[in-house]
C-alpha cells in the first residue's frame, strides 16, 4: 500500500511540475510593456507582478484533474502501458 502511495505521489508531483511550467507565463506582464519606471541595475523584461498564490492554485486544481484521469486510465480504463503500440512489451518477472 505504501509503494501505491508513494508511487501515485510521485506521479502527481512530476504532473504538478510539468503544469507549473506552462502556468508561469500567464498573465506575465514586464516594467517595460506596463510602461512604469525600470529603476537602475533591473532588467526591463523583468515581470512587475508574479502573482505566485495564484499561480501555484491553478497549478494544482489543473494537476489534479490531470493526475484524476492518469488515475482513472490506470485503475478503471483496462489500459496500460502494453496497450502503447510504439513501446516494447513490458513482461512480468
């Protein structure tokens, strides 16, 4: 039970930082594009508001409903990784 556990984690965590990636950029908004002063010593491509909490909520309500369907495939479907026609067979031991 503990490796199912530990497994389906390390799944959702894989998912949740391949989301964060594509979640980054969204609603990015540099000094120079906002039109407000770059002070000395900062780049003017630097972002004005990050927005982090945000960023990290819509991260993990999309992970979630993506690692729910990883879930549902692997447990409910009947598919697995042998259904994969380009992957070579996985044999039991």
């Amino acid at each position: 039970m503990l490796v199912n556990f530990l497994t389906g984690f390390a799944v959702f965590f894989i998912i949740w930082w391949l989301v964060l990636f594509t979640v980054l950029p969204w609603g990015m908004r540099s000094a120079h594009e906002e039109g407000a002063e770059v002070e000395k010593g900062h780049d003017r491509a630097a972002p004005v508001r990050v927005n982090m909490k945000q960023k990290f909520l819509i991260t993990t309500l999309v992970a979630l409903a993506v690692y729910g369907f990883y879930y549902w495939l692997a447990n409910y479907s009947g598919f697995s990784i042998d259904d994969i026609p380009f992957l070579p067979r996985i044999d039991s031991l």
